[in-house]
C-alpha cells in the first residue's frame, strides 16, 4: 500500500465530493444537449474549482496549478473520471493538459503569453494533430509530416487527420519532424 499526505487527502475528499454533487447531476443535460449548449454552466463550475484550489490538479504552482506529482494526479483523475465532464471542469483534460505541458516545457516566451496562459486560464482550448493517413496509431517514430524552418517560421508540409478536439480550439500543436536525420 502506499500513504499520501492530509493535504491530498482534503483535496481528493473536495473533489469527490464535487464531483458528486455539481457534475454528475449535470450528466443527463450533457449528453442530451451537448458540450456547446452545456459550456456556460461547466464555465461557472471551473469557476468553483478554481474558488476551492483545485483547479489544473497536473500543472506545477509556479503556472497556478496543484502542483499534484505524477501519482498524485492519477489519484484524482480517478476522482474526476467518474463523469465525462471531470476532467474539463478541473482544467486536466486531453489534449489541454499535454499541450499545456509542451508549452511550459518547450515554449517561447511569445508562445506562453499567446496560448499557454489563457490555456491555463481556461479561456480557450487546443488540439493535438499527429495521426496520418499513411500510417496506422500515433506513433510518432511513424510520421512524415515534416517542419522545415524558414525565416522565424515554420514551413509545414504533410496530411494529419483525426485531430484530437479540433472543433472548438484555438490552436493546435502539431508533431512533425523537423530533424530527419535524428535517431527515431
């Protein structure tokens, strides 16, 4: 067995106990209505999340998140996963939390003002575009989409498809090799 701390333990309480009674009695509306009718309700529950400190369990205190270790945040996205609208409420949601992640630890300056820190403040959505046509999976030692710099750009030359979140986002990371010479 394993011992977690107080402190997480108080968190995992509030947020099953959230869960419980903000989310899943919003459940059936969800699925008869959709994301795009339910968004201004699940806005004012991110707000209570963000009001009792739960809010982006898996981003470090330094970005405004819980700063939840690996294991820890696993240990409340069993909380969360208890209804399909956990995740986004608590701002963990994939693709979100993985490009959130890619932001803090790869991006511009420029890149975290633009997208990352409205990202964290749950502002806007992103997507992940790495599936292709030409090869099954996402495995990314598969991929032909290639990214050749240019200037301060990027040329991008490729075919993604299956775009995780598109509809909705207002941005997305997209994997391409930009060394074909390293090692795969």
């Amino acid at each position: 067995m394993f011992d977690i701390s107080p402190e997480l333990k108080k968190n995992l309480a509030k947020a099953r106990a959230f869960v419980r009674e903000e989310l899943i009695p919003l459940e059936r509306d969800f699925l008869a209505k959709g994301f795009n009718a339910m968004e201004p309700v699940l806005q004012q529950k991110r707000q209570m999340v963000k009001e009792l400190g739960l809010w982006l369990p898996q981003v470090s205190k330094e970005y405004g998140g819980m700063g939840l270790s690996l294991f820890e945040h696993g240990l409340m996205s069993q909380e969360l996963g208890q209804t399909p609208i956990g995740h986004f409420v608590f701002n963990c949601q994939a693709p979100d939390s993985g490009n959130m992640e890619i932001l803090i630890d790869h991006g511009t300056p420029e890149q975290k003002e633009k997208y990352l820190m409205p990202l964290l403040r749950g502002e806007i959505r992103s997507c992940f575009s790495m599936t292709e046509p030409e090869h099954a999976g996402s495995n990314p030692t598969m991929m032909s989409t290639t990214a050749v710099r240019e200037g301060d750009s990027y040329i991008i030359d490729g075919h993604k498809w299956f775009t995780s979140s598109a509809d909705g986002a207002a941005f997305a990371v997209v994997m391409a090799i930009t060394n074909p010479e390293a090692s795969r």
